[in-house]
C-alpha cells in the first residue's frame, strides 16, 4: 500500500475518533462534520488503490461509493449516502437553514457516528483485502 493511502486511512480513523470526541463535548455539528470526512477520506482511497487513478476532486460520497466500489453492500451504501448532504451544511448557514451550530443536535451527530462507523469498518476491510 502506498504511503500516502495508509496516512490518509489513518487520519481518516483520526477524524472518526474526533467525530466521537465532539460528540462527549456537544459539539454536534463538528462531530457530523468529523464523521462525514472520516468517511470521504476512506472513499477516496478507493481511486489510487483500487483504480490506480490520482485522487478525486469531488466530494459527492454516493459517486466514489459507486466508482470504486460497485460490490458495497445496499446497507453501507446507505449510511454513506445519509452522509452525504452534510458536507455543506454542516459549514454554511445559507445551505443548513441557520447557523449549523444550531441546526445540529445531538440525535444527528450520533447518528452520523454510527453511520460513520458502519461504513468505515467495510471501507477499512475493504482497502485492507486489496493492498
């Protein structure tokens, strides 16, 4: 595996365990947005790994789900795609409907935890079967 795809799924399970970090701290929107990130990270490790191609320059979840792994379960395709909306609500006012420090709570970012977890566990033993 190349150097440069383990640190990324490092920092990928970093940003996971910060996710839950905020979480303890009430910090929803930031552990929403945490999780989420954790997540594309894990996504896009799938191009140079598994498709021997340079990086993406999306952040669209469900499109690198697809691209790089069309075997993904329907389950985990599912909490990657209830993921996906966050990445600009969790930053803007103007695409959360308000501040996203107020428009997120609790029940959202562990749910986000948990979606979080369930896809990087078989995004993790994914990328570990091929490299």
């Amino acid at each position: 595996m190349r150097q440069e795809v383990a640190d990324t799924i490092q920092d990928a399970h970093h940003d996971l365990a910060t996710a839950r970090d905020m979480v303890a701290a009430g910090r929803w929107k930031w552990a929403v947005f945490c999780a989420r990130h954790a997540v594309e990270k894990m996504l896009k490790c799938g191009y140079p790994l598994l498709l021997n191609e340079r990086w993406p320059h999306t952040h669209n979840l469900v499109a690198m789900a697809n691209e790089c792994f069309p075997d993904m379960p329907d389950d985990v395709l599912e909490a990657v795609q209830r993921l996906g909306p966050f990445h600009a609500s969790t930053r803007y006012a103007n695409a959360a409907g308000g501040p996203p420090f107020r428009v997120f709570g609790k029940a959202n970012a562990e749910e986000a935890v948990a979606w979080a977890t369930q896809a990087m566990q078989w995004l993790g033993e994914r990328l570990r079967s091929t490299s």
